[in-house]
C-alpha cells in the first residue's frame, strides 16, 4: 500500500534520472498525470505515455537529458505532505532558483507550474520544486 503515491512518484523520478534511464514505469492515477504533465510543459520530461487498458493502468515517463547525458532534472522536491500541507495564495507563490526552476502548484482549475498560477492569479496546495 502506498501512503504518498506523488513522493513514491518523484522518488521513483529522482532515482531513474540519477541512474541514467531512458524512461521511468510508473502506477497511473489522474493526479500523477497531472504532475507529470506539468513536468512536460516545463521541458523537464520529453514524452509521456499512458495505458489505461491493462487491469493496472500505468504510465511510462520518458526522461530529458542534454549534453554528455546529463538529466536536465537536477533536483526534484516534495513541498506538501501527508502530514503538512502547504498552501499558498496567489501573492505568495514561491520562484525556484530564482525562476530557474518550477513549482507544481495543484489549484481549483487543475495541476499547473508557478508561473501559470501567478498569471490566472490563484493560489493553492504547493505540490513540489523542480530544478
């Protein structure tokens, strides 16, 4: 049983891009997606693909590197927990690294980065950052 299927989520990403791995095989759920679709919006994954038909849907993450394959995911931290929950309003969302980096900031119209946010100008559950 899973307690915290996002931390099991960006462990299991940490951990691919530290190995060198082309892709990551992840369980699906639509909050995953989500996050991992974020992920893609802000160029830190290339591809992802979902597939729902099997009796357990999963979702396969394909990993960005760049030059001498290095992952362009250096860092990559959970922010709220189970056990804390962090919110911010629409004033207060953080910049990573000095804009560098992305949020993932899960709000009242959906999963979406920092930067998204302080544009539509909501505020909500500071999910984790990305650098």
């Amino acid at each position: 049983m899973h307690s915290d299927p996002i931390s099991d989520f960006l462990t299991k990403i940490r951990n691919a891009c530290r190995a060198g791995h082309r892709y990551v095989d992840l369980s699906w759920s639509a909050a995953l997606e989500a996050v991992a679709g974020v992920l893609k919006e802000g160029n830190y994954v290339e591809h992802i693909l979902v597939k729902k038909d099997t009796p357990i849907p999963k979702m396969r993450v394909f990993l960005k590197y760049g030059l001498n394959r290095t992952s362009v995911i250096k860092e990559i931290k959970r922010v709220s927990k189970p056990g804390r929950r962090h919110y911010v309003g629409a004033k207060q969302i953080p910049h990573v690294r000095s804009g560098l980096g992305l949020s993932v900031i899960s709000t009242s119209k959906g999963m979406m980065s920092g930067k998204k946010a302080l544009e539509e100008n909501v505020g909500g559950e500071v999910i984790c950052y990305v650098w």
